[in-house]
C-alpha cells in the first residue's frame, strides 16, 4: 500500500479529489476508533525436556525467566526441532551458558 501519492498534472490531482476525500474519511475514522485491541498472548509450549531441567536447576530457571517472550520462544523453537530427546538435553547443555548470560537462541 502506498503512503505517498503523486500527479505530474493538476487535472490528475483533481480527477482523483473524490478517492482522496474517501481515503481521508476512511483514515479519519479509523483514527478516531483508536488503536486495535492488544493481542491476548499465546502461551509458550516448551519441550518437555527444558521444563524438567529448569525445574531441577533454580538458577538456569531463574535466568530463562528473565529472557524476553521473543529469546524464550527462540529456545523453545531450537529445542522444538530436535527429533530426539537426547539431541534436546545436549541442546539444553550447550545452551546454558547463553541462558545465563541473557541471550537468544540465535544470539553469540
């Protein structure tokens, strides 16, 4: 969608006043209907495997719980995409360093 409008005459620009007026009132209107309600948000589904480790290690536990919504949701994606259980706990392993120290999966 466009944000700016352009005429290299002013017949075009007076041609095309009546969907600019409809453009106008649309935008004004939904100005005055103020901003769209916040989304509720989704529950992070996290693999079994972090839940039992975090339950177990208090300060991983309490490091995890200060990531943002986005970097938690980025381990619960990486750990997401291991086809085994084993490649998940050594995902968790590696990781931890970078959990305790506040970063994202995807972060060095």
């Amino acid at each position: 969608m466009a944000d700016t409008v352009r005429f290299r005459a002013a017949a075009e620009a007076e041609a095309a006043l009546p969907a600019l007026r409809r453009y106008l009132h649309a935008a004004k209107d939904l100005a005055e209907k103020g901003p769209a309600a916040p989304k509720a948000p989704t529950p992070l589904a996290l693999p079994v495997e972090l839940r039992e480790i975090l339950q177990g290690d208090r300060q991983l536990a309490e490091a995890f719980e200060r990531l943002t919504p986005g970097r938690q949701r980025s381990y619960a994606i990486l750990l997401s995409s291991a086809k085994t259980s084993q490649t998940r706990i050594a995902r968790i392993a590696r990781k931890r360093a970078a959990i305790m120290a506040g970063k994202g999966a995807n972060e060095r």
